[in-house]
C-alpha cells in the first residue's frame, strides 16, 4: 500500500508540476466528507488531470483516495481504498458527456478487535465506472454513475438532477451499494453552491438504510463536498 500511495504521489506531482503550461479546466480536485447516523465516517480526496487542453473531452488520469470509519459490536473499523485510474471522456452533443474509467484499486479493511466473523483483507483488484452528466440550456443538470471494483465485488451507482435557482441548484439524489452480503440504499436532497466559475460547494441530506440480510440500520448521512478546478 505505501508504495502505491508513493507512485499516486508522485503521478500526482508529474501531472501538476510536469512540462508545459497547465490550460484552463485541466484539473480537478474533489474532497468530501460525510457522517452517518449509524456512527460511520467516510473522507475521499480525488484529483484529475487531463491529458489535453481540458477535461472537457479525451484523455484523463485520476487518483482517489479514502477511509471509511465504522462502528460494529465489540469493535471498530477501517476501509482505506485507493485508485489509480486512467479515463476518456467522449462528447455526445453540445449538453451531454459520457466518461469512462478504469484502472486499479487498493483496498485494506482493518479491526481493532478481530472477533469472529470479522473479516479483514488487503486486496488490489480492478475498478470500472461510467459516468453520463447532461447540462440543460436553464441551468439545471442530471448527471448518473455506475462503478464495479473487484476486491469484495463492490457495485455502486447514484444519480441526482438539479435545477438552477438563481445562483443555487438543488435537486433529488438516490445511491445504492452493494458489498457482499452488505446492501445500503438512500435517497435525499443535494443543493450546490458555486462560490465561483472554478469552485463549488454541495451539501447533501440524505435518508439511507444498510443491512446483510436482517434488520435494517439507519445509515442516514449528511454529506459536505468540495469541487475546485484550475
């Protein structure tokens, strides 16, 4: 893991610091942070360089990385993922885009205490997703995800539409995961901010419930994200 988390450095140094100017647009930087009732915590830092004059078409590279915090009976515990990814965006008309990307993730899941039927793991596998996002000539913009990572066969796919409101957009989201025998589906409101035309804050209020096939757990969260580009 640490040596990977040094190649991501490094790739992520390259692509800020590399030869030639950086365009307009050619960088993405996303941070997140999100609570839940159930008391877990989930923090992702994702950045994205074009290979281009923008990430508005062609050829990008991007790095994510996150810990997932958890409560379980008896113990505690963590989820740190990383993906090394390459991707493409094509341009399916003037208002429509449909990405794609694919690469390698890293995913390490550890207890404070190891009681039975707690199952740590430190697995590279694969990681594949599709993203469409559509931008209405009002303002308002939908957008759909669907993601597969290969360690634990992780599935996940979310999608949220937003209307412009004059100076604020605010629409519905739904997400589902599966993870093995783990099912979490949720659904809420995420209203955007655009501080300016290269930073935006989205807050999202979401009611969510998980299980493995018994009782289901409130997993209602309050999310806080952060885009910046340059």
């Amino acid at each position: 893991m640490k040596a990977i988390i040094a190649s991501a450095a490094a790739l992520m140094a390259l692509g800020t610091f590399g030869p030639g100017p950086a365009s307009a647009e050619q960088n993405e930087i996303i941070s997140i942070i999100n609570t839940a009732e159930n008391d877990s915590q989930f923090g992702m830092f994702s950045y994205r360089r074009s290979f281009g004059a923008s990430l508005d078409a062609g050829l990008s590279f991007r790095i994510d990385a996150s810990r997932g915090r958890f409560d379980v009976p008896g113990s505690t515990g963590t989820i740190d993922t990383l993906h090394l990814l390459l991707g493409y965006r094509m341009v399916m008309d003037p208002n429509t885009d449909l990405t794609f990307y694919g690469g390698v993730s890293v995913r390490k899941r550890d207890y404070t205490v190891v009681l039975p039927g707690y199952d740590e793991f430190n697995e590279t596998g694969a990681f594949g997703s599709v993203e469409i996002n559509s931008d209405f000539a009002d303002g308002g913009e939908i957008f759909g995800l669907v993601e597969y990572d290969t360690t634990k066969d992780v599935f996940y796919t979310s999608a949220f539409y937003q209307a412009d409101l004059g100076g604020v957009k605010i629409g519905p989201t739904v997400n589902f995961l599966e993870e093995g025998d783990y099912q979490r589906r949720a659904a809420g409101l995420r209203v955007t901010y655009p501080v300016s035309d290269r930073l935006d804050i989205t807050a999202t209020g979401a009611w969510a419930e998980g299980d493995t096939g018994g009782p289901a757990v409130n997993s209602s969260y309050f999310e806080l994200q952060r885009r910046t580009s340059f």
